[in-house]
C-alpha cells in the first residue's frame, strides 16, 4: 500500500493537505452549517480545530493505510476527501467526502469519487469500500450511486441532525 498519492481527473487535482488550508477549510466548510449538517461532526469549526485537523492530516501521510485529498477545481480548494477506518484482515475501508456549497451541483462529488474508488480498489488493493449518508442527504446518495457504489440497506435513526 502506498497511501494518499496524487490523483488527476479531467476537471480535478486530488492532493494531499498543506498548512494554509485550513484557512480556507474554515472559512468554506466549517463556518457553513449546510456543509456539516449531516456529516454528524465539524471538523473545521473553528479556525484553531481546523488547523488541528489538517496537521493530523498531514501528520498522518506517514502511513500507507492513510487516505485524506484536498480537493481543488481550477486551483482551488473546493473540498475533501478520504477513506478511514482500514479493516486489513478484510481488505475493507469506508470513505467519506465533502464539497463546499459554491461547488455542489457540478458533480465534483462524482467525480472525486470515481477516482479515489479507483485508485483504493485498483492501485492499493482494498476489495470492498463502503460509506453512508443521511437518508436526507440526497446529493451525497446520488454522488454514491453515480460513481458505481451499491447501496445496501437503510438503517433508520442512527443520525441526529440539529
């Protein structure tokens, strides 16, 4: 396994954190309540936690079983994404994403992640990939279900929102 590599689409760059994101993290993702709403945490709410967050990130590219992008459009910083949670002895992980409100609708989510399924299930060899999503939270089912994920069931009750 090599962990968080560099990833290209047709419209995106998928790379690793730096240091001066998480001025942007904040001020796009934490300080939005739609962005969060049904992630269940706010790992950018205030601008020292999102600096915390991004030096975890960073601090974490030392292992191969590490997988957080910072997604940019056009050269910027329009989102995340990553896998968490490897499960070895199963070859499994779960991941998880999230577009700031200026950029849904463009299908950046898809695309995202179309190619970090790719990369974990084609390049690192992780046989099953898995993530969830507030019934709700239909942009992030849709994205799902575009980028090949299947869902499997439904499980009611088991996110508070607000």
């Amino acid at each position: 396994m090599e962990g968080t590599a560099e990833i290209r689409t047709e419209r995106l760059l998928l790379r690793r954190y730096r240091t001066e994101d998480a001025n942007e993290l904040y001020e796009k993702m934490g300080k939005d309540p739609q962005v969060y709403k049904y992630s269940g945490w706010n790992p950018y709410a205030d601008l020292d936690m999102a600096r915390m967050t991004v030096q975890m990130f960073i601090d974490n590219y030392a292992y191969t079983s590490f997988y957080g992008w910072a997604i940019e459009y056009d050269g910027k910083l329009i989102g995340n994404i990553g896998a968490y949670d490897y499960e070895g002895d199963k070859k499994q992980i779960e991941v998880g994403f999230s577009i700031e409100r200026g950029s849904w609708g463009q299908g950046f989510a898809t695309e995202a992640l179309i190619a970090v399924l790719a990369y974990l299930t084609e390049h690192e060899g992780i046989g099953s990939v898995t993530a969830w999503c507030a019934s709700e939270n239909i942009g992030s089912m849709k994205a799902m279900l575009k980028s090949g994920m299947t869902q499997t069931h439904m499980e009611k009750n088991r996110l508070e929102i607000d």
